[in-house]
C-alpha cells in the first residue's frame, strides 16, 4: 500500500487493472484502517478518473454476491449520495411512488455515509426487513412490484469499509460507486450526481453499456431533481436544462425538502408523504422525480402522462399500497 500511496501522492492516477486490484484488496482487509484512510483521502483531493471508477466497479461487480431476478423491465432510482443538503429521501420516495404507477422497479440502496439518513436506514427504521436472497427479493417484486437490495448483502467490500465511511463523515468515491453496481443490473437507471464533472465521468461509463440511464443534477448543487434550480437532464441522446415550471411545479426552497434532524425524524417526514400527509412542497419534488423516472422508460406516454400517472400513485394511495405489500 506504501508504494501506492506514494504514487498518488506524487498526483499519479491508477489504471484500470490497478484500481481493481486494490479494491479486490480492501475487500479482502489486506490494509489497515489508516492505509484506507490515506487512501481514500487521494480522491477527497481530486476527482476519480474514468479509468479509476470502471476498475473500482467492475472489481465490486465481480466480487458481488448473485443475484437472478429478471430485471430486464425494471428500474433503479438512486443517488450518488453526498451532496450535502441534508434532503428528504426523494429518490427512495419516487421509487414507491414510481411502483405504484406499475413500472417495476429494483431499488439499491445503504446506510448513509455522508447523510444522517440512507434509504436504508428509514426503511429498516419503518419496519423493512432486508432481503438476502434471490428468492425473497423475486417475492418482493412480484408482490409489491419493488424490491431493495441492501448493498452491504451484496456487496462485501461496501460491508468492509462501512464503518470507516461513517466515521469519516465525507462523501467519498464509494458515494459514486453505489449507483453504478446494482447487483440485479436493471435495465433502465435514474441517477443523481452531485456535481456535473462527476456527471461526465457516469456519461462516458455508461454510453458504452446496453442498459438504458439518465443523469440528473441540480445545478445548485443536488444529486436529485430538487425544484430549488434549474435541472440538468443528460440521456444517451443528449442533455436538457428544465426550471421546474418546465416540470409543472413551483420552485420549492431548500427547507422545503429538509430531511428531519435524526433517522426518526425523517423516516416520520417519509411515511407522511406516502400517506397523502406531505407538504405540496415534498410532494412536488417527489413527484417530479417519479414522473422524470417513468418518462424514462418511455413506455408511459409524455412527459405530462407520466406526470399525471405519478401524481394518481402517490394521491390514490397506490404508492402506499406497494409500500405496505413491501414490508409486511
């Protein structure tokens, strides 16, 4: 690790084959807690190269534990994490909202790192049980027509070093990792960025891929469409600034979409939305997000059909519904 270190200390990036070796290592808790640490910090001080972030990957995606379920109609919703906002779980309440309007979707997901509250923490706070097998999750998504993949379940080296982010604090290149690594590999994916930089970094990743994605940001700063700015929307076909009247709402400000102080908090501000109990200003950022997503899969009609089918699941009761088959 010593030579390594020193080799990126001295501003020098990893190639593809060598950043997989060395997650393959982390994983295998051949380094110390401090090796880790220095390591990591290389890359609070510069961004990931392309190069970097497909060997990290592909070392995660080797390394995952299986997973056959059919995914090739399903969707994964999920951010980079990171951002520092401090929002409500948006992504995670788009996902319900987004199964209930009937698009199948299997959602990835963890503790947070850099956040106080991970869609895995509110939903294990709610009442979820996580999932570990290829058969539970396959009953979840019949029934509910959503499943969550825990990435620690899956992911043994995000289990290695998940203490360590935590106590860290910061985002980190495994903010970036997570929404790249979705052990059911869906075929379309939603993914906020942080920032635009890290944006291209995904682009050219994943132009080279089967898999349908779009990329959201926000650009003041949110791995998500906030409806605090104007967002930018990037697809394989190219890239789009919307306001959120362009998406049919008012702007919202940011404590508008505020998570909660602890994990309770939230998890409360989360259920009162999936009752039809949010603020026109939590709903309106959810909903935006759902109906971008359903959109996305280009089998819902316009980008108003959609919005009017995200509005009917989270209104009707349907997304609290595919909530409820989800848990019980």
């Amino acid at each position: 690790m010593k030579e390594i270190l020193q080799y990126l200390f001295n501003h020098n990036t990893l190639s593809k084959s060598e950043a997989k070796a060395m997650m393959i290592e982390i994983a295998q808790n051949k380094f110390n807690a401090a090796e880790v640490t220095s390591f990591i910090s290389v890359f609070l001080m510069r961004n990931i190269t392309l190069k970097e972030l497909e060997g990290f990957r592909e070392a995660l995606l080797q390394m995952a534990v299986p997973v056959n379920i059919d995914a090739s109609d399903a969707i994964d919703i999920v951010g980079t994490g990171g951002d520092g906002k401090n929002t409500i779980n948006i992504s995670t309440l788009a996902s319900f909202v987004v199964a209930g309007a009937g698009q199948k979707v299997t959602k990835h997901g963890n503790y947070g790192a850099s956040t106080t509250t991970g869609s895995s923490n509110v939903l294990e706070e709610i009442g979820y049980q996580f999932k570990s097998t290829s058969e539970q999750l396959n009953e979840d998504l019949e029934r509910a027509n959503i499943c969550f993949l825990h990435a620690p379940y899956f992911h043994p080296a995000l289990q290695s070093v998940g203490l360590l982010r935590k106590s860290l604090g910061l985002r980190t290149f495994f903010n970036l990792l997570g929404p790249l690594v979705n052990p059911a590999k869906p075929q379309y994916s939603m993914i906020g960025v942080y920032n635009l930089e890290i944006a291209r970094i995904y682009q050219y990743l994943l132009q080279k891929e089967e898999q349908e994605f779009i990329l959201v940001h926000g650009l003041d700063g949110y791995d998500e469409i906030s409806l605090t700015h104007d967002s930018k929307i990037i697809t394989k076909n190219g890239e789009e600034i919307h306001s959120a009247e362009d998406l049919g709402f008012n702007p919202v400000t940011l404590e508008d979409i505020k998570a909660g102080d602890t994990i309770q908090e939230t998890a409360k501000i989360f259920m009162n939305i999936l009752e039809g109990k949010g603020t026109e200003q939590q709903n309106a950022v959810v909903l935006a997000n759902a109906a971008v997503a359903l959109h996305h899969t280009r089998k819902f009609g316009s980008y108003d059909d959609c919005l009017l089918l995200a509005k009917e699941s989270l209104k009707n009761g349907k997304a609290l519904r595919t909530f409820e088959l989800l848990i019980k």
